[in-house]
C-alpha cells in the first residue's frame, strides 16, 4: 500500500502479530475455568464471540484444541466462515483463556496493533475476498493457507490513532448495525403482509359475488371433467374424484362451494408427482422443475436443470404445460407457482406435483389459495416425515378448496396481484437501502485503512519508532529456559524387591 499518511508504516502480518502461538502467558491449572468456544460461538460480521461456556481447564486440556487469551483476534480460515465474517477479537473469556476450534487462525499483537483494529481490517469484504482467492483445498473443504496470512500487508499508524481510528467505526457500524436491524424487521413484516393478503382472498365478498353470474360453478365443472374424460378415454369407465377432507371446514363466504383439490382438475392429466431422480451429470435436455426453482413462488426468468430425454419418457405423465400450477410437496409445501406460457416441454422431480387445473378454474387462483392460512394449516396437519417433511398426493387431491364462480376469481388474482405488486415494490426498496448501507460500510473501512477517517496528530508516536521499540525489547528478552519435567514413570528407576523366604516380589510400580 502506498500514499501512506505520515507516521503510518506498511508491514507484513507477521512482523507484528504471532501466527497461532501454540501456548498462553500463563498456564492455567489444572482446577481454573477457561471458556470453550466452537466455530458456532464466533459471530458472523460482528467481531464478537460467546465465551460463556465453561470447563475446567483438567478436562479439555488433552483435546485437539486452539489455545487463545484475552485480546487475542480469532479468524475462521475454513470456507464458508471465513467468507461470512468470523472474525473476532476475544472478550469475556473465564480467566482470561479458552480453548476453541482448530479451524481458527489466533493472532496476538506484539503490541504494535491494537487487537480491534486488526479485526476490523481483517472484517473488510476486500481482505476476505482476497483470503478466498489464496483458499487451498478440495471443494468444501477448503482453507486459507498461514503462509497467506502471514504475507498479508497491514498498513499501521501511530497506536494512538488506530484507537481512534477503531472508536470513530465502532460508533458508526453500530447506527448501521441498527439500521441494518430495522430493515430485516421491516422486510419480515412484508411477509406476514404476503401471508395476510392470502388470507383476505376468500373472506366474504357479498358485493363482488352480487355483481357475477354463475356463483354455483361445480355443476358445470363436474360436467367439463366428465367430457375431457370421455374424449380422451372413450369406452373406459370415469372415476368420480375423492371426496374433501372436512376434518376442518374453511369459512366459506356467500356463493363459494367447496369441493377438493381434484374435482377441480384435469381427470386425465392427473394431480402426481415428477421424476425420481432426475438429476444427470451431462447431456441433459429437458428442462425440470425442483423445489428450489419454486422460491419466491415464482418460476419466469428461472434457470432450470435439465434431464434425460428419456427419463422424461419414462416419466411423461409428469409433463408440464402453460398454466398448470407446481407445488412442493418435500422439503417444503410452502412454495408453489404458475407455469409460465414461455416453459415448454418441460418435466418435474419427484419432490414437485403437477395440479392441471379445468377450464373455468383460473390457475393463478389455486396458486394462491395453495398459499392461504388455511391450505397452509392443513398441508402442516398433514405433513409427515422427521428430518425431511412433505405431504403425499393423496392429502394433496383431498385438500378443501373454496370456489366461486370464474369471474369472482378473476376479480381476486387481480387485486391479490396488485397487493402482491406493492409488496414486491416495498421489498425492493428495503434491498436498495440494504445495498446501500453495505456500500457505505465498505466505504468507511476504506477510508479508515488508508488514513482518510480521523485526522493526524503529529504528537503521535510514529509507528515506525512504536515497531523499532517493540523489536529491540523483544530482541533483548532473553528467552526462558526449558527445565526438563520430572522424569516420567518409566524413567525412574525400580524399587527394591522384597524378599519373602523363596519368593521375590516385585513392589507395586507408581502410576
């Protein structure tokens, strides 16, 4: 780093920080409490850790541990903890010591640089991205290289102004640490207001329904399912479809009927699940839909995996069209979306069903009745599994729905659609600000590395004169000897036998 301001030196990290000092300055016994600290109690982007977890020092010193002490700053060298931000300067530890995760780098300043301002540094997204870039390793498993750490170039000035330097950012990443708080609040709000807009849809709408006709729509409905049967089963018997389960009965405004999910689909086209396992290495090409392409619950503008031609074959009856409706049905039934007119020739996974809705029935209507309060309470009652839950095809096809006539349909996408707009609009804006607030963050750790953030004071000690200082003290300390440890059982010489008449015993030998 050039351009440095005066009394600012650039140094290599380990001239001023020992890299995973394998001991602390003072033992604890065997009886003292240090903290434990896993990679799970260093937080991600905040530079704090939680050493409330306690063992005496006996217990766990024989584990494959990192030793750390008060000051000392913590940084995750295995991937993805580094990325997301563990780093941190360690507070709070009982007695002043703790044992933590190997996965963690422990560097101690030699006195030259503060402890916080050094996390700080370490905390810019810049240095985190260039640790990623020198990451070593097989995929997932990957790590940043000591040898990197060490050679990382660290910009110092004067210690008094790295305090400075570390009170004016603390003061200002707090106000957007705040900031960043409200927002998620905020944008946790649109959700329950999503959830909210679902649940008004079916409430009772007397002045929308007096203004329709046909406000009895399973007459006509039940006659179209029989004729899509019979054209395209001519001769075969038609199957009536289940029944609904009332176990609970949604409210039903003036108008609605209630039917199940399957007596308002394509008797043909039945409701079903996708592909097991549709998941090649190479030459895929059909498109299929799985659980994560619902997020959002949308599927326009997705990127889908494709399959084999014929696994798509072998699963043909999967095939999806424009304006069917897919639903998650593993991993997550809270996810569902409207085949989009440009998704052509496509297939699902065996984790998606397919819900081929009759004419008369506005696709964009069940998707949204699949999203309500009430869809959502029954596929929930219904959910089976323990690590991973879903619902079959069977509670799917039984699921109660509340229909009215295909206009009061239409009337109710379009003002779920246009809330449903606003909130899209809200949390785009929240994702402005956030993107905002991060690039101001970046900013004022740049201008707080490169002398930019608080002024000079010439009466500063420079830190070149701090780094000599530091290393002819360290120069002169004359190291401890080693004393060599009492000799091990093994070493000590064996104790006398005793002599009973004719028989020799040996003495029990100390443990």
């Amino acid at each position: 780093m050039t351009d440095l301001p005066k009394g600012w030196v650039n140094v290599k990290l380990d001239d001023v920080v020992a890299i995973n000092p394998r001991a602390f300055d003072q033992w604890p016994d065997d009886n003292d409490l240090v903290s434990l600290v896993p990679m799970a109690s260093v937080e991600a982007e905040t530079g704090r850790i939680d050493a409330s977890q306690g063992k005496r020092y006996g217990e766990v010193k024989n584990r494959s541990l990192t030793p750390f002490q008060e000051g000392d700053v913590l940084f995750a060298k295995v991937t993805p903890c580094m990325e997301n931000g563990k780093i941190a300067v360690a507070r709070g530890l009982a007695s002043g010591r703790a044992l933590g995760s190997t996965e963690l780098f422990v560097l101690r300043s030699f006195g030259a640089v503060d402890p916080a301002y050094l996390s700080y540094f370490l905390l810019q997204s810049s240095t985190r991205k260039k640790a990623q870039a020198a990451m070593t390793g097989a995929v997932g498993l990957r790590r940043v290289p000591r040898s990197w750490l060490a050679e990382l170039d660290l910009p110092i000035p004067p210690l008094a102004e790295q305090r400075r330097i570390v009170a004016i950012l603390e003061r200002h990443l707090q106000t957007l640490a705040t900031a960043k708080r409200n927002l998620q609040l905020v944008d946790r709000g649109g959700e329950a207001l999503v959830r909210s807009i679902y649940a008004e849809m079916y409430k009772d709408r007397a002045g929308v329904a007096a203004r329709c006709d046909n406000l009895a729509p399973m007459k006509s409905l039940a006659r179209i399912r029989r004729d899509v049967w019979s054209r395209a089963r001519p001769g075969v018997p038609y199957k009536e479809p289940v029944s609904p389960d009332l176990e609970v009965v949604p409210p039903a405004p003036a108008g609605w009927e209630i039917c199940s999910l399957e007596a308002v689909t394509d008797p043909v086209r039945i409701i079903r699940y996708g592909i097991l396992k549709p998941r090649i290495r190479e030459g895929g090409v059909v498109p299929y839909v799985e659980v994560k392409d619902l997020a959002g619950c949308v599927l326009g503008g997705k990127v889908l995996h494709r399959t084999s031609r014929e696994l798509d074959e072998q699963f043909s009856g999967a095939r999806i069209r424009p304006g069917d409706v897919v639903m998650a049905v593993r991993g997550s039934y809270e996810r569902s979306a409207v085949v989009p007119p440009d998704l052509m020739a496509a297939n699902i996974s065996r984790d998606v069903a397919r819900i081929s809705v009759l004419p008369g029935v506005n696709p964009a209507f069940v998707h949204a009745y699949l999203q309500s309060p009430f869809a959502q309470n029954y596929f929930k009652r219904h959910a089976r599994g323990v690590a991973v839950k879903g619902i079959n095809i069977s509670t799917l096809r039984r699921l109660p729905i509340l229909l009215p006539s295909i206009e009061v349909q239409t009337r109710i996408v379009q003002e779920v659609s246009s809330c449903l707009s606003m909130v899209d609009r809200l949390s785009s804006s929240i994702q402005n600000v956030a993107n905002q607030a991060e690039g101001l963050k970046n900013a004022l750790m740049s201008r707080a590395f490169n002398g930019q953030l608080v002024p000079q004071d010439p009466d500063d000690e420079p830190a070149s004169e701090l780094l000599a200082r530091i290393k002819a003290e360290r120069a002169a300390t004359i190291p401890k000897q080693r004393t060599r440890s009492r000799r091990t059982p093994k070493e000590l010489p064996a104790p006398a036998t005793r002599v009973t008449g004719d028989d020799y015993q040996q003495e029990t030998l100390p443990l």
